[in-house]
C-alpha cells in the first residue's frame, strides 16, 4: 500500500476525466487522494509516497496552477518519491508539451519515474472531448501505473494520517 496523490489541473474536464479513470484503478490497491493541484496542502505533499500529475497543454507547457504546484514540490524538498505525469493535448504539429516539462521537475527531485517523458492523451478541440480510443488508453495506462507502484513501492512505508479530513 502506497499514499498516492493523483493531482490534476482540467478546465474543460479531459484532464480530470483521465485522473479519475486512474483514481478507480489505483484505490483498488492503495490509499489515494484524487484532488485538483488548487487544493493540495503541504501536509498531503510530504505524506505523498507516489505523486500523479496530470496537466492540460497551456500554451505549450504545463498550466499555471500545475506549475505552482511543481514550485510547491521543490518549495517542500521532497525527495526520491515516486513521480507518473501525463498531459492532455490536441493533436497537431506545434502542441507543445507539458508532461515532459513535468518529468524534468520530477528528475531534479530524484523521482522514480515509470516512464522517461510520460503519457499524452489527445482532445477534439480545445473543450475536448477526448479522442476516441484515449479513455481505453487512460485505463491501459492506469494499469500500468498500478504495476509500477507495486515493483517500486514495494518498501514504501505509509505516512499516517494521510487524508483530506485530518
Ligand atoms: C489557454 C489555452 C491554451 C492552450 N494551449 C495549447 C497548446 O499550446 N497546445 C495544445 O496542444 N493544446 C493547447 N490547448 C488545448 C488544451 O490542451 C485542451 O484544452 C486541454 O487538453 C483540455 O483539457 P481540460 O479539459 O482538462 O482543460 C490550450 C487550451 C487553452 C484553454
């Protein structure tokens, strides 16, 4: 068992749509807080043992509030803890990228990270919805964040009092 933090930023509901596929998945096997980045304290950083952050493409990079959240992440010295990104984009040359800028942030934190640049998933249009096939591949990618964490959490030790209410 794990303390996951699966945070997302989402305007439209794409972004929060993938977090909540992976929150089902994971809460099977661990204690995990789905939340928007606006609501996350301090507390609930330093418990985490597993951060998920999902973000929309703003202008080319994460959104303004993930990237106050990655601040609050350095801000808060947590270290060697591990770290699942994702992004939501449209699909087309020039996207830009935010969940690579998330995995840098990651890496200077000595995360361990399933995958070296994460996962994307693709929208219609701006307000989305997502593309088809991209909720299948939110459950595909959710199983596999739930094996990660099974191999690399295997020591992790669970804060206590890990929760919204505490
Ligand atoms: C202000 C703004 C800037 C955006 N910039 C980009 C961008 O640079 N690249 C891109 O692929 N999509 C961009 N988009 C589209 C978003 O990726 C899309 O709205 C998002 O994936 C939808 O997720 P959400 O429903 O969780 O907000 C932008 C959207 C907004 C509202």
């Amino acid at each position: 068992m794990a303390n996951v933090l699966n945070v997302y930023d989402s305007f439209y509901g794409n972004t929060k749509e993938v977090a909540l596929s992976i929150g089902r998945t994971l809460s099977e096997k661990h204690t995990v807080i789905t939340m928007e980045a606006a609501g996350v304290t301090d507390d609930l950083i330093i418990k985490a043992d597993v951060f998920i952050i999902g973000s929309p493409i703003h202008y080319w990079r994460p959104s303004q509030k993930i990237a106050v959240l990655l601040l609050r992440l350095q801000r808060n010295r947590v270290r060697g803890r591990i770290g699942i990104c994702y992004d939501t984009r449209l699909e087309k040359m020039m996207a830009g990228n935010a969940v690579s800028k998330i995995a840098r942030v990651f890496s200077s934190l000595h995360f361990i990270t399933m995958l070296g640049k994460g996962e994307y998933f693709f929208v219609e249009t701006s307000k989305g919805p997502l593309k088809l096939g991209e909720v299948s591949k939110a459950e595909r990618f959710a199983d596999r964040i739930l094996s990660f964490i099974e191999g690399a959490a295997k020591d992790a030790t669970q804060a206590p009092g890990f929760s919204l209410h505490a």
